[in-house]
C-alpha cells in the first residue's frame, strides 16, 4: 500500500489536511531523490526505471547504518563501489570478453564480502554489461545473478512486511533482472524460481513477476507460424536456400545451386572469386513460364531486402508485366473433359446473394513472379548465368528477351565494412544494438506502467 | 401390370422384328413379353423424379418379375455354374499365386461365361440384365474371376457392342463370346481415370490415309497382360466445324497382332490378385482405319457409354457374396462356446448378422429392380422425331442405354440428329438420318451426348459400401479366426475392397449422381425460382404455404398406399416414411438450387449428401416393391423380409431426415465449414498440424 495514496485517502475523508500536504510534498521531495540515486547509481537505461510505490519508510527499511561515521564511509564505498563494479567489469574485459570471465567476476564479488555489500549495484552494474560479454541470452548467467543476493534476508516476516513494500530497492532490481530477461526473451525455469522465493519468499513483486512471465511467455511462444531459426546457417548457400524458402512457401519450390561459391586462380595470377548463384522455382512457376508469351520480356529485379533477425540478405525475381486484357484467355468449358459427371450444369441459376459469403477483394493485377535467386553479386553477369541456368528447365526462357532492371540502391550502404559478400551482420556495432535494446526498455516499460 | 403386358404382347408381334435382330428371340418373342417393345410413351425417369419430391410408382412397383421358362433357362444356367465355382475354382490358390490358373479359365469359356451379353447370333449367350446379374452373384464368389470377366465383358467388348459396326461385330464378337479372344479396356493413363485431358496416346493417320499409327502408353490396365483384343482411346486430329484443326478423342479395336505392343509387369495388387492389372504400351502400333469405333473423334461418347454402362456388372456381385459369407459365418457362430454360451446368443453378435442380413436383403432387391427395369424395353415408337421429343423421358433411369441419341447441338435448342441407336440386349440398332430439328427438352446433353441416368450407379454405390461393411462384420465374428489365411474372410475383405474403387471410385459416381439429378430438377425448376427470386408474391405465398404445411405436420401423401397404393399395407408405414422423405427431398432441392444455383458444382459436400439421400431413397423403394410383391404372391419366408424391409427404411428414414436437415441454411448439424478448414490447414502442411500431446513449452 503505497503511502501517499493512504495519505490521498485521509484526505478525502477530510480531516489532517495540513499536515497531509505536508507529507505529500515530502513524499514528492522524495521520490525524484530516490529516482536520481537510481540513475546514478546504475544509468542502463536513459530514464527512470518504474518504481513501486516507494514511500519514505520502505526507503528506510534498508539496513541503516548505526552510526553516521559508518553511514557516510558506506555512502563513499557506494560511490566508489559503483566505480570499482564497473571496474571490475573492465579490468577484466581487458583479456577476453566471454562468460567465464563473466561468471568469474560474479565469482569474485561473491566470495568478497559475506553480506555481499552493494549487491543492487553491482548486479544493475552486470546486467548493463551483458551484452558486451555476449551473455544477455544465458539463462544460467542470469540464475548466477540471481544467486548474488542474499538469501533470506528479504523474506518478509510479519504480516505488516507483508503488506508493505518490502526491501524495494532489492526487490526492484530483481524485478529490473527479470525484465531484462524477459527483453532478450529468456524464459527464466525452476531454479529462478526457487532463487527468488528464497530470496524475496513467494508473494513478492520479483515474483509476481516471474509469474506473469512464465504465464505469457509460454502463450506466445509459437504465436509466430513462420519462425525464423534462432542460429541462422553460416554458410551463404545454406542461408540462401533457407531464405529463399521462406520467401517461395511452396513446400513443391526446388532450389537448385546455379553456383557454388569459390575462389580461382586464374593464369595470370589473379584471384577470381565466383559468387554463390542459388535459386527457386515451382512447378506452377514453370508451368507459368512455359504459358510465356515469348513476344513480350521479362524482367529480372532486385536487388530486393529480407531481414532474417539481424541479418539483411538480398533476393533478385524474374517476373513479367501483368497480362493487357486482350490477350487474356479465359479458359473455355470443355464439355468432353469428364468422363464420369458434368463439370458444369447448364442452368440458368446463380449463387443467391444470401448464401454468397466471399469477401469483396480488389483484385490487383500483378504480373507473374517465374523465379527467385540469391547472389553475392548482384552484377548483370552473375544473373546471367541464373538466368541460362534456368534455361535448361525452362526452354521458353530462350527465346523470350530478358530485360535486367537492377538497382544500385543498398549495396552502396553496406560499405566496406561488409563482412561477407550479399549478407550483412548489423549486430556488429555495439552501439547499434545498445540503441535497439534500450528501446526496446522504454516500449516494454512503457506498455507495463 | 397384365394389361401393360398384353399391349406389349400385341405390339411386340409388330414391332419384334424390327427391333430384334436376335435370332432366337425373334422365334420366342410371343412367349417373352419381357424383351420385346413397348409402345406407348414411358416415362422412366424414377430417380429423376424423386429431385422434384414425386414417387413415380409405375416405374418401380410392381417388383419386375420374368416368366416361367426364363426363370427355368436361368436355373439351368446357373446349376452348371455354380457346381464349377464350387468344385472347380480353388481361390486360395488364385489368390495365393496371383493367377488363374489355364485350366480354370477354359471351364469358365466352356461354360459360355466370356460372352454372357453378346447375342447369340454372334456366339453369345445373349442373356438379359436380370439373368447376367443372377450369374453375378455367383461369378462374384471369387473376385480375381468376376473382375477379369468384367473387364473382358462389361468394358472391354462393349465397345464393339454398343457402337461397332455390323462388320465390326461379325468380325471380332465370335471369338470374343468364346473366349478364344480376351478384351481389355484402355482407356486410364498415368495422370488421372476421368479427365480427358490426361488422355495423351497418338493416332496419327498415315500418308495413304489406311492405317493409324498409335503411341502412348496405358496403366492399370484389366486383363493388359494377356488380353488379345483391346479397345483402346487415342487422340486423333480433327477438323472441327469451324475448321480449326482440334485433337479429339478416337476410339479403336486394336488386335495384339497388330504388333507394336508391349504389357508391362502386373501389378501387385492387395486384392482381386489372380486377375491380371499392368500397363499397356503402344509404340508405332498399326491400327486400320476400319479399327475404329463409332466415328473419328467420337471417342469421349463411346467411352462415356461404355463406362456408365460397365457400372451395373457389379451390382449383383455384393449380394452373392454376403449372402455366402452369412452362411459360413452363422455356422462358427452357432457352435463357438464362449462362457458357456453359443456366440450367437450374444446381442452384438446378434446384431452383425442383422446387419448382414439386411444389407444382403437390399443390394439384392436393388439389384435386380435395376436388372428389370433396364430390361423392361424402352423404345416407343419407330420414328425419329418421337423419339427426340421423348429423349426426355427415355433417357432415363433405369435403363442403362436405352436409348443413345447422338445430337451435334448447333445452337440452343437445336439440334441436328445425326444418328440414333437404341441399345438393348439386343444389341445395337443404328439408324442414320439428317433432320434438324426443335428439342428444347434434350438434357443431359454433354459434348452432342446424351447420357443414361445412373440407377445402376445408386445400386453399385449402395453394394460397394455395404459389402466391405458386411465382410469387415463377418471377420469380426470370427475375432483373430478371422484375421488369419485359415479363412477366407480376409481374401474377401482384400477382394471387395476393389469395389469402392473401379469402374469410378465411389466419390466420382456420387458426383455423377447427384449432379445429373440437379441439372434435371434444374431445367424444370429454373422458372419458378426466377419468379421467387423477382420477389413474385404468388410464388412466395405458395412456398410459405407449402413450408407452414409441412410444420404443422401435413401428411404428405404421394399415391403409394391407400385406394391406388402399390405397397402392401403391412408396409404401410415404411411407404408413409418413403413419401415423407421424397417429399422433404424435393423440397431441399429445390431450396439449393435457389441457394447455390448453378455453383452447386463446387459444393461437394452437399453433392455427396444429395446423392447419399438419393441412394437410401431408392434403396427404400427396392425394398418396398420387392416385399409388397412377396406377401402378395406369399413367396416362402415373406414376413422376414417385410421384417427386413421395415427396418431398413425406419433406419433409413432417419438418416436421410439428418442428412436433409444438415442441408437447411444455417443448420447447427452441417458441419461443413469446420470439415473443409480443418483439412486446408492440414493440406496447407501437408502434415498432421497438432504438436504432440507430451510436448511442452518450458
């Protein structure tokens, strides 16, 4: 029960008033304090973190110093904490950033200090440097923090810390370390959990929390009917393959490897490297090829986007302008097709409107989509032999005239920095990711608040 | 039913000789009324009615019957026969080695049994619908025989029956009906049975104009192996009217001699293994043009005549062999002990063998009301023209091919009769004459063709179902007796599973059934809707009259029992039930056809439940007609089967009252919407969609 709306309430009911405000304003004085010391003391995310009702008394409620002198030294070691569990983290990152030195710089403020002295920070302080070891996504990391925080010592004990906040800044930061888990869409399992009920017992808001996760989480596991695989393949041709099924959806597509990639000698002693050519085609894609009016062109196009989770590829299409109207055939009733039972009835009878329950679509007329491939090159000579690699299924494909309309566009934007041709790893920049998980902070809190 | 007889009687005297060109018929036409002509205009159109809610009682009722010295010529037929299946024919062993064996195959041609409908003046035994489906039930006692015989007979020579011409016949029905020549029906190719378009064997015609040169090749084809004589449909170039060059589709009598023939290896099939299925390649084969059937380009008509007319072969077949199995099956039944007791006092015992009983008891009534009907003469008059004008009403029902005009339509209504022939058991009758003229009444008309209406389809859907649910009842008796190669019942469960399946896999023949009977009631009822549709008050008063009648109850009364009834009044009740049915059938027709119009073709679902109401519809008439005639003239046993026949059409009663409110708009019971998601979303897969019940998500 937050204190200032128990306040709030008095005031309704009418009677304190002075003294009410009083304590309102306190409570305001208060509460930007507390969020400033929130955001020095551990600055992950660009803005306040959602509080609970905090009220002065829970505020209170940490372990207060006994005396002043130990007060102050321990607001210096905090500062100074802050410094040296950032610290800590660069020192070691000095050698290698990995999960082992991760997990031993937990090891090491574990074993430091029995009452884990600044455990909150320190623990907002690994959190925010996940990402730079690679571990954001490692449930066993995340149970390791979780195990940083004294145990026991957060239960409440009586029915009046029960109904309090209890320990909030702690509970907090549990709650911050789920949400983070939750942002990197980890579900947390049984251990967490006997963690936290250890750690702040079984109604508390870390969780309250976990519980709303693991209540979610499993709901929209397989909310997505066309996953994209958590470890994408390494190898180009395989990542083509993959990506160009996902585009076709036609579980009859082929893919046919027009190209391997490889490098060449040639006499001179150049290196000539060939690019990797795959493609796609179905069999209703053939047999739309085959129908071709070889007096009219088709095109190749691309370079087109596809994200797959971090990564850009780029696809190219073979497609013909949509049929004029005069040239569509429609195709006539054959009555010698059945041998069995009329297709068609002869009568003069239409669908009654009541028992009619399409939709009304409008039809875009689009033209024909023949075929897809993927390259690392998306040079006119490389399409090339895509396109006469499709010839051989394809005999139409000779004789109608293929127009190449490619465009420059993205491949100037990847620069020099491109890790391997036609593919391109966006998650590489720190910065850019950092960019990306913060706002994915800000939507999540913003939902839940 | 006596004065019929007598104008037939009379009027056959006139008209045999023209009609007949059997031989022996001509000399025994007084004494057989039954094969012989009738006159006066008939109207057959039994199953056709029943779309438009009316019982045309004269059609099914009385039961058809034949005269004493037919009954007396079949049983002399059919001692001979049955002594040799029973003797003779070891179907273990044909099954067992996938072979008939040759000595088997002569006692069968020794017993005429290769040419049971061709005329006898070409060597046949010429027998009648009624007296082919009785053989059938015993033929039918081995599966691997019945099927090779009909694929010889019932498709493979019908070619040259139906449509051949004099010389044709003269030259190949001899050695055909002796057996000496084994035919074959080429008609399937590797892509789909019913599409035409599939159909991608060659004639060219050679440069001397002589012989057609055939390429291609056929699969699954009956008796392909050893088959001698073939027919087999090819593509041919023709020059339409409009003289654009079109590939259509020829039908020709090719001899293996002919050469350029190759029988792939049989194919190793689950049942009916002794007869022979393999593909059929033709490669540069040599066919004169004096090969082909009916005209060039006339193929699709031929094969479609030919199909709908193979169709009735099996229809007997079920019968005999539940009526056999019943047998065997009550004898372990009355003398396994179980718990002390014989199995036959237990109730689900019991029940099999009702069930058993009844299934047996209305194929067969089925079978051969269709059987009397398609020998019941349906050509009325000798001219032309009155034939056209009655098309309508001959085409009908019943009769296999009655009547098989050829119409080029020119324009709507108009048609120009090219030729006429009238098929009975007689064989064909052909007459040629170039009359245009008016026949707005012609339906059915599909590619210049009209096609007879599918009674023989209704039995063979009925007997196909209701065999394998009898055989798969009989194994069950017998628990794991059953299951073993101890017993027959699993050669019989193997056999008749083929049933469902050829001669148009059951699906196709419901199509058929129930789309022929919607494109009638649709020409007839086309008007009236129109009307309602306009929003005609008149109209719509007459319907919500006839709607408020049959909710509060109106007894619906079609003539069948009462002052003029047909039935005997102890089956009262059951024709009360058929006619309540007929009537709330005509209704739902109607009301889809204002539903869906003419895209009912697309509502499968609903085709199917049409169909299946339809078949019970008829099947409850079998019964009707076959038991009223049996108290009448107190055949042995009658009551049991006025028994049989009341249960079946109560059982029946209320399947079609489901099946008819699943039809309604809106009704809780139509679960179709459901049925067609859930297998988009499977096929969309192509897999089974649900995760595994064990499966977990943390």
């Amino acid at each position: 029960m937050n204190c200032a709306r128990c306040l709030l309430r008095l005031q309704s009911v009418g009677f304190l008033a002075p003294s009410v405000r009083a304590a309102v304003q306190h409570a305001a004085l208060l509460q930007p304090a507390t969020a400033l010391s929130q955001i020095t003391a551990h600055n992950t995310c660009g803005q306040a973190l959602r509080r609970f009702h905090g009220s002065p008394g829970c505020y209170k409620s940490q372990p207060v110093p006994t005396d002043p002198g130990e007060e102050h030294e321990d607001r210096i070691k905090k500062d100074k904490s802050l410094i040296t569990h950032d610290d800590l983290f660069e020192r070691v990152a000095r050698e290698a950033k990995t999960k082992a030195t991760f997990n031993r710089v937990v090891d090491v403020f574990s074993k430091r200090d029995i009452r884990r002295r600044g455990h909150v920070e320190f623990i907002y302080a690994a959190l925010k440097k996940m990402p730079e070891f690679g571990v954001e996504r490692d449930l066993t990391v995340y149970n390791k923090l979780l195990d940083v925080f004294p145990k026991e010592v957060f239960v409440p004990r009586n029915f009046i810390q029960r109904m309090f906040n209890h320990y909030p800044r702690q509970q907090e930061c549990g709650v911050q370390l789920l949400e983070q888990m939750e942002n990197y869409g980890i579900m947390p399992n049984v251990e967490s959990k006997v963690l936290i009920v250890q750690i702040f017992g079984d109604k508390s808001h870390p969780m309250r929390k976990y519980q709303r996760i693991m209540y979610w989480f499993p709901k929209f596991k397989h909310a997505n009917p066309f996953p994209v695989p958590l470890q994408l393949p390494e190898d180009p041709v395989d990542l083509a393959r993959l990506s160009l099924n996902r585009i076709a959806n036609d579980l009859d597509a082929k893919v046919t490897v027009y190209q391997m990639p490889c490098t060449d000698i040639s006499e001179s002693g150049e290196e000539i490297t060939f690019p990797h050519v795959v493609g796609i085609q179905s069999p209703d894609q053939m047999e739309l090829l085959a129908k071709h009016n070889p007096n009219r062109p088709v095109f190749v196009e691309g370079p087109f986007p596809l994200w797959l989770r971090k990564i850009c590829v780029y696809y190219y299409i073979l497609r013909a302008d949509p049929l004029p109207p005069e040239e569509k055939v429609e195709d006539s009733y054959d009555p010698e097709r059945c041998f069995d039972y009329p297709l068609q009835l002869d009568l003069d009878l239409d669908r009654d409107m009541g028992d009619d329950d399409s939709f009304d679509v409008e039809d875009v007329d689009e033209g024909p989509v023949f075929a897809m491939c993927m390259t690392s090159q998306g040079d006119q000579a490389t399409l090339n032999q895509w396109i006469s690699g499709l010839q051989e299924t394809n005999p139409t494909l000779g004789r109608v005239p293929t127009l190449f309309r490619l465009e420059a566009g993205p491949r100037e934007l990847q620069g020099v920095a491109d890790p391997g041709p036609g593919y391109r790893e966006e998650g590489e920049e720190e910065a850019e990711t950092d960019i990306v998980v913060e706002e994915e902070h800000q939507r999540s809190q913003g939902v839940k608040q | 039913m006596n004065i019929n007889r007598l104008i037939a009687l009379s009027k056959s005297v006139q008209f045999g000789k023209i009609l007949t060109s059997n031989a022996r018929h001509a000399t025994k036409e007084v004494n057989l009324p039954h094969r012989t002509i009738r006159t006066h205009a008939r109207n057959l159109a039994y199953a056709k009615d029943l779309f438009l809610g009316k019982v045309n009682k004269a059609e099914c009722f009385p039961y058809p019957e034949i005269g004493n010295e037919e009954l007396e010529e079949i049983n002399s037929f059919v001692a001979p026969v049955e002594k040799f299946f029973t003797e003779e024919v070891d179907s273990k062993r044909i099954d067992h080695e996938a072979k008939i064996p040759p000595e088997t195959l002569n006692g069968l041609k020794e017993l005429g049994l290769f040419g049971i409908q061709v005329p006898e003046e070409y060597g046949g035994l010429g027998l009648s619908n009624t007296m082919y489906a009785r053989l059938g039930e015993i033929i039918s006692l081995d599966g691997s025989i019945a099927v090779t015989l009909a694929a010889h007979q019932a498709i493979g020579l019908k070619g040259i029956l139906i449509a051949g011409s004099e010389e044709q016949k003269a030259k190949y029905l001899p050695k055909l009906a002796s057996g000496e020549h084994v035919a074959a029906f080429c008609l399937t190719e590797p892509g789909s049975g019913s599409d035409a378009a599939s159909i991608q064997t060659k004639a060219t015609l050679s440069e001397d104009r002589k012989t057609y040169l055939l390429n291609g090749s056929k699969i699954w084809i009956s008796n392909g192996g050893f088959a001698d004589l073939m027919t087999v449909f090819a593509r041919t170039e023709v020059v339409g009217e409009d003289g654009v060059k079109k590939d259509k589709i020829t039908a020709f009598i090719v001899e293996r001699a002919f050469g350029g023939i190759t029988s792939g290896k049989p194919e190793d099939k689950l049942g009916i293994r002794g007869s022979n299925t393999c593909e059929v390649s033709f490669d540069n084969c040599p066919v004169p043009v004096e090969n082909v059937i009916g005209e060039v380009g006339g193929g699709f008509k031929v094969a479609m005549n030919i199909l709908n007319s193979g169709r009735f072969s099996m229809g007997s077949a079920g019968s005999g062999m539940i009526k056999k199995l019943i047998e065997m099956t009550a004898e372990y039944a009355g003398s396994r002990k179980q718990f002390g007791k014989n199995l036959s006092e237990f109730g689900m015992i019991q029940e099999k063998f009702a069930v058993m009983a009844q299934n047996a008891f209305v194929m067969e009534s089925m079978a051969y009301l269709t059987a009397g009907m398609m020998d019941r003469p349906g050509v009325p008059d000798c001219s032309l023209e009155a034939a056209m004008v009655k098309v309508s009403d001959l085409l009908p029902i019943g009769c296999l091919i009655v009547v098989c005009v050829v119409v080029s339509k020119l324009n709507d209504g108009i048609g120009v009769l090219i030729g006429y022939a009238v098929v009975g058991e007689q064989g064909v009758q052909e007459r040629t004459k170039h009359t245009p003229l008016r026949c707005p009444s012609v339906e059915d008309q599909r590619g210049g063709c009209v096609v007879a209406y599918p009674t023989p389809t209704l039995t063979n859907v009925f007997s196909s179902e209701g065999g394998w649910i009898c055989v798969s009842e009989a194994l069950q008796v017998l628990g794991g007796l059953g299951y073993t190669k101890n017993y027959p019942y699993e050669r019989y469960l193997r056999d008749c599973r083929i049933l469902l399946i050829f001669e148009g896999t059951n699906e196709i023949l419901r199509m058929y059934i129930a789309l022929t009977g919607m494109q009638y009631a649709g020409k007839i009822l086309t008007g009236k809707i129109k009307e309602m549709k306009k929003g005609n008050v008149g109209v719509a008063f007459e319907m919500l009259g006839r709607k408020l009648g049959d909710a509060l109850g109106r007894k619906v009364d079609l003539g069948l029992t009462g002052m003029d009834g047909v039935v005997h009044p102890g089956l009262a009740d059951s024709a009360k039930k058929l006619e309540q049915n007929v009537a709330h059938f005509g209704s739902t027709v109607e009301n889809l056809l204002y539903r869906y119009g003419k895209t009912i073709v697309e509502e499968q679902l609903i085709l199917k439940r049409v169909a299946d109401v339809l078949i019970n519809l008829y099947a409850m008439t079998a019964v009707l007609s076959r038991s009223s005639r049996s108290i009448s003239i107190g055949l042995r046993n009658h009551d049991h089967e006025v028994l049989l026949a009341n249960t079946f059409c109560t059982d029946a009663f209320f399947k079609n009252n489901y099946w008819l409110t699943q039809l309604q708009r809106n009704s809780p019971e139509n679960q179709d919407e459901n049925i067609k998601k859930i297998a988009r979303e499977v096929l969309e897969k192509r897999t089974y969609v649900c995760s595994h019940p064990l499966d977990r998500t943390f």
